[in-house]
C-alpha cells in the first residue's frame, strides 16, 4: 500500500474522532463515538479509492461499505437521541476513571482507541481501496458478496426486530427470543462479523490482500470476546428476566435451531 495514502487516511481518522471528542465533552456523554464507528470504515474506503482510480472492484467495496456504514450510523443515531443518560458502558467507565478528570482520558481511552482499531479492522478497505491496474470483478469478490449479504440480513432484520421489541411497553424488562433471536442471542453481532469477512474475500485477490485477514480477525475478537457479547451479556444477566433460560436454549453467536430445555 501506498504510505502517503495510508499517512492520509491516519490524518483523517484522528480529525475526525477528535472533533467527535470535543462534541462529547460538550454533551458530557462519549455514547456520542458508538454512531461514529461505522463512519469511520466509509470515510477510510472512501478516502483510499479518492486518491486513486475507480475500479470495478473499488466500485464492489465501496458501495458494500457505504451500505452498511451509513445504515449502522443511522441506527445508533436514532438510538443515541432516544437515549436520556449516557450508555450504561461509559458509565462505568466515568465512574472507574474519576468523573472530574474522564473528559481528557476518554480522548484516549475511547476516541482514539476507536480510531486505532478501525484502522486495523479496515486493512482489506485500505488493500481494495489502492489496488492497482484494472481490478476486474473476480470468483472471490461474487463469493464475498454472498457472505456480506447474509451478514447485512443478519445484522439489519436482528436490529429491527429488537427495536420493534422494545416498542412493546409490555415486553419491558423480558427477552426477546422470536425471529432471528431464536437461534442466536446476538444475530446483530453475527451478521457484523460475516460481512467482515465477505469484505476480506473481497479483497483476497490483491497482493496484499491475505495479510489483510487481520482486519476480519480483529473485529471477531472484539464482537465475541470483548466489547460485544461478553459486555452486552453482563449486563442482560442482571437486568432481564428468564435470559438464563434463553442461554441455555439458544446459540451464543453461531444460529442453529434452539436447544430443548
């Protein structure tokens, strides 16, 4: 890849969070960052393919990327101004790291960390993003193609699902195991995780493009082992009747059919 193309994108992406810091210690709430995230993939594709030429295959990448950034973003928007308080996680966070002094450590705990991570995450973005020559659509890219269409059903029906759930005032406090929730507890992360990795076939033809798996891998282990499932299920043991039932029956991240209690 090319270094000023990449020196660019870093500069992008540390203007960007750091605007979107100042705007959070204005609002005093860093939940600010969670409608960001997705951005960030479409402005470091976008910026990559800006410096270069368009090609069929940037074209794929692109349009896949922008797909789902865009839809993410508004997502958690909506969400964010739906919300009173500040996310429950940044929270804790304000509370572990001293309420007077987090609006300078969430600049680094937080933003930037963001930042670092989406650079990482985005290396098969980055490698589609400054292929050379007249990258023609090719068998990896249609097979990639699959595995993020499933990926976006999983990832956009889940959160539609959820939301008309919690429009439900009696639903309150309950668990939501019909629909895709049915055969797994977090389709939403699920779905996130197999369009990773349908971008990353995407881009498996580049030169580059078999050292770019660490972006899919990455973002794997976050979403299963990190700030995904793990966090998300802390907090649903405490605060949702019967979520003990619903994992013993129902598949972690992985769908299949739920299990007989």
């Amino acid at each position: 890849m090319d270094t000023t193309i990449m020196l660019n994108t870093v500069f992008v992406l540390w203007l960007v969070m750091s605007v979107m810091w100042v705007v959070s210690v204005v609002l005093k709430d860093a939940s600010i960052v969670d409608p960001v995230w997705s951005i960030l993939f479409v402005i470091i594709a976008a910026s990559s393919i800006y410096q270069t030429t368009m090609t069929p295959g940037k074209m794929l990448i692109l349009g896949c990327v922008g797909l789902w950034g865009i839809r993410l973003s508004l997502h958690l928007f909506i969400r964010f101004l739906g919300e009173e308080h500040e996310d429950p996680r940044y929270q804790a966070f304000r509370r572990q790291f001293g309420v007077d002094r987090y609006w300078w450590v969430s600049y680094f705990q937080v933003f930037i960390l963001q930042a670092t991570l989406a650079f990482i995450v985005s290396a098969p973005l980055q490698v589609a993003g400054t292929a050379a020559g007249e990258d023609p659509l090719m068998v990896n890219d249609w097979i990639g193609l699959v595995f993020f269409a499933v990926g976006l059903y999983f990832e956009v029906v889940g959160d539609w699902q959820l939301t008309q759930f919690k429009k439900n005032p009696a639903m309150k406090g309950k668990v939501l195991n019909t629909g895709l929730w049915r055969y797994t507890r977090h389709p939403n992360y699920f779905g996130d995780t197999c369009l990773w990795w349908g971008l990353w076939l995407m881009c498996l033809d580049q030169p580059l493009g078999l050292a770019s798996i660490v972006g899919p891998l990455v973002m794997s282990f976050l979403l299963m082992r990190v700030s995904g499932v793990p966090m998300l299920e802390h907090h649903m043991k405490k605060t949702r009747e019967g979520y003990e039932d619903y994992v013993k029956q129902t598949s972690s991240f992985f769908p299949r059919p739920p299990k007989a209690l």
